[in-house]
C-alpha cells in the first residue's frame, strides 16, 4: 500500500432495494425486551464513525450508497454480523435471537434492527413455518420475546385520497 492511499474502511453502508412479490414470505419481528442502552453506549462514537465514512464516500449519509443484487436473506445474516462485529453495537440478547433464528427450519434470515444495543431482530421467514418458529424462540430464548408479523409491501409512499 503506498502511503497515499488510505486502508479499507470497515464502516463502509451498502443499502441495497429488493423487490419482494412473495405471498408465502413474512417479516417476523421479535423483540427481545432489551431496553435500548444508547445514552452512555459506544452509539455515539458509531454514529460519528458512519458520518466519516459518509464523508469519505462523498455522500450525505450512509443510506445513500448503493450495492449490487444479492439473496435477501443472505444480506439480513451479513448485515446482522457486520453489525455485530464490526460495528460492536449488538448485544447478547440479539445475537442469541439471530443464531435461534439461524437454527430454524424456514427462515431466510435475519438481523438486528434499529441503533443496537437492545431492541428488535426483524427475520425473514416462511409464513407456514411461523408457529414452529416462535414456539422454538419461546423455548430457547432466554428473554420474553414479543412478535410482530408484517407482510412485505412496497413501502412508504404518497396515496392519492379521492
């Protein structure tokens, strides 16, 4: 490496869109009931390191770099590690939801959601597999897990009301 290029950065976004049109797929949300830790975490130090790397990319923020196509869940289980390792703002609790999940016969995959350090995982899972997945959480989880089901859509958007 010569001395006037910079070394990788590990903090580098990639915020990739995927079309989903799969009626037999849902997004299970599980909350661990990890009360958020923000105030007094390493949240704002993380949040300094994505405004540099924004910085250095030339972008205003993270969201808006782009990425290549990959399988969704491949990226929910790839996002969750890079979050985890890399960004160290998981926790336990999460990452013990995410191997559960992992674990489990018809999930595509699945991630941390929000700032970290407690909260939700979001996964993504076969709709006829739904009972036997949080029946397994329930069973292994050492929390109380709380579930949301969500269908997939096409997001937030500007409805015409008539």
């Amino acid at each position: 490496m010569s001395r006037s290029s910079k070394p990788p950065n590990p903090f580098i976004l990639q915020i990739i869109t995927v079309l989903m049109k799969c009626s037999d797929v849902v997004l299970l949300v599980v909350n661990s009931n990890v009360k958020h830790q923000i105030t007094g975490s390493e949240y704002p130090q993380r949040r300094a390191q994505c405004q540099q790397a924004a910085h250095e990319l030339g972008k205003p923020s993270l969201r808006s770099a782009t990425g290549q196509d990959l399988h969704v869940g491949r990226l929910f289980y790839q996002s969750h590690e890079s979050l985890s390792k890399l960004m160290e703002v998981s926790c336990p609790e999460l990452d013990q939801l995410v191997d559960i999940m992992r674990s489990s016969d018809g999930v595509f995959g699945a991630r941390m959601k929000g700032g970290g350090f407690g909260g939700c995982v979001i996964a993504l899972v076969k709709k006829e597999c739904l009972s036997s997945i949080k029946s397994k959480v329930r069973a292994e989880y050492k929390g109380k897990p709380v579930f949301f089901e969500c269908e997939p859509s096409d997001g937030a958007r500007i409805l015409k009301l008539e």
